[in-house]
C-alpha cells in the first residue's frame, strides 16, 4: 500500500478530514480533503483543506495565523476519512475565535455554547 | 436554539458523524446521520448512523452486539458536523474487529497498521 493510493480519492474528490488536538485529544474541527490537498499537506507538515464553499484550497491559517502543523495521519479501515493530530497554532481552530468548532453542547435545554474564546474574529480577520 | 433545527439537515441530508471513545478521547469511527438517526440517537441514547452502502439505518451494534451509548453529542460552530463521546461496548467500533477504524498511521515507509484486534470478524459477522 502506498501514499499513492492510499486515501482513496477514486469514489469521492472529497474525503472528511478530521483534525485531533496533539495534546488535548479533543476534535477541533471537520473539513474535508482532496487529492491535492492531502499531498501537499504531506509535502508541507501544515494541514491543507479544500474549501467547499470557495471551491479551492484552503491553507489553514493562511488569514489568521493559526496553522494547523500535523503530528499523525490517520485514515480509516475503508480509505475514506482521514485524522490529523495536530499542533494547533494560536490554540484556535475555529473561525469564530473559538479553540474548537465543535462548541455546541447538548444538554437537557437543548444545545449551549460551552465553547472557549482565544480571539476576536473582528481584530483578525479584519485585517 | 432548539433541537428541531440543528444540527442543519437542511442543506445536506447527511451529516459526518464523529465517534470519540469517552475514556480514551480516540477517534473511534466516522460514519453519517440523516435527521432520523440523530433524532433517534437522542431519542434511545443509542448511537444510530445512516448506512450509504445499505441506504438504510444502522443500528451501530445490532449484529456484533459492540453498541455505542451516547455521554454526550457536540455540532460544530456551521451546524453540520456532529462529534460522538461515546462508550463502545465491546471494545471495538470497527467491522474489522479492531478498536478504531483509524488504524492505518503514515510513517515513513507509507501507512503500517497498528490497530488493537478485539474481536474475530469471521466468528461475530458468521452467527
């Protein structure tokens, strides 16, 4: 098995790309990968995304700093989901300023934000 | 908020479904859910994907008995992403047998498996 054809990019452009904090465990985000981005992550060490709704490649960070660099890559039993372990620069992955995207929590009132702020959006990506 | 309209089923029917052992923090599996299998997941506290291959639900568990039961759901910062804590009866997640699905790590000779064998595939799918 070789880098080559492992993920399988042959079914779906597309794969979901995982991203796993280094050192917290905690998943801080789900996007997703094509073939190029994938390698160019593997060339670079720094987690490359493709963007859905720009429909071009999206170098994590490349706005506000905050790189995602990879400890390990991971894909699944099927060749079609990948997790990253990552360094997270800045310790935000989210747009919002939050460590993690994933910072609504369900509770017996429905979903709460529990989610910790590491930046102002507006002084980043204002600039 | 409520739980009627997120996570957003609205522009995708299917939504990446992250499954993260409680204990461990490790990525245990990524599958998908339609509206009906999160709302029956909430509903039964049993994880319940949506199977692409099958079109149909999965009952994560109904023929190895490995359930998943749910400590808490997370949804990501755009509402269309969904992270699992969950606890994996049996030990393993994977139809493989294995503990995670995610046991394929790139090193520098190309992916090599370390995965954790739980059970035999061919004693649990054979019954």
């Amino acid at each position: 098995m070789s880098n080559a054809d492992w993920p399988d990019f042959s079914k779906n452009e597309l794969l979901p790309a995982i991203a796993q904090d280094a050192e917290t465990g905690d998943v801080l985000m789900m996007a997703w990968m094509n073939e190029e981005a994938f390698n160019e992550t593997l060339a670079t060490g720094r987690v490359v995304y493709f963007s859905r709704s720009r429909q071009k490649l999206w170098r994590k960070g490349e706005e506000s700093g905050n790189v995602q660099m990879v400890r390990e890559i991971r894909v699944d039993c099927d060749g079609d989901a990948i997790v990253l372990s990552v360094d997270q620069h800045g310790g935000a992955a989210c747009h919002t300023g939050k460590r993690s995207c994933f910072f609504n929590k369900l509770d017996k009132k429905g979903f709460c934000d529990d989610g910790v702020n590491v930046f102002d959006p507006k002084e980043v990506y204002s600039k």
